[in-house]
C-alpha cells in the first residue's frame, strides 16, 4: 500500500546540505521530488526531525529549509526523506 501523500518525480542531482554540528555541509545525491519534498541519498545518518538547509551546488541564491521526515540505511548509505518547511 502507497503512503506517500503526493506524487514522487525522478530528480537525479547532487545538492548541498548544511546543517548544525557535527553534519556541516555535505553534498548529496538527490532520487526524487514531490510536491512538498524530496529524497536524498547521503554518507552520513541524519536524525528525524532534524532541520537543514538545501541548496544547489551550483547556485548560491537558491537556499531551503527543510526537515528530515524519515532515514532508513541502504548499504552503507542512508537514504533521507524531507519536506520543506515553509511555503
């Protein structure tokens, strides 16, 4: 049974993620997009509920707070779903 709430779309991009000590800034590899959120897969485990800033790599004027919704390990990665904060 689906539980996702909106429509989830391919999105493959590296994005970058800051967030408090000890995550700092990171680069992430991005798997999909929805409506309200997005999919990432990152090195580093991350906490639910935890608040980051997303941007793109290359662009420095596009910034978005989002929060972590769920976090379940793949390999030796982490696979890290979140959805924006404010509209």
């Amino acid at each position: 049974m689906e539980r996702r709430r909106h429509r989830r779309f391919p999105f493959a991009r590296h994005l970058r993620i800051t967030g408090d000590p000890p995550l700092g800034e990171l680069l992430v590899d991005a798997r999909d997009v929805s409506e309200r959120g997005l999919s990432f897969v990152s090195d580093v485990p991350m906490q639910i509920g935890e608040l980051l800033i997303l941007g793109l790599r290359k662009d420095e004027g596009f910034k978005v707070q989002i929060k972590v919704r769920n976090v379940r390990a793949e390999g030796a990665r982490y696979v890290v779903g979140a959805e924006r904060t404010s509209w």
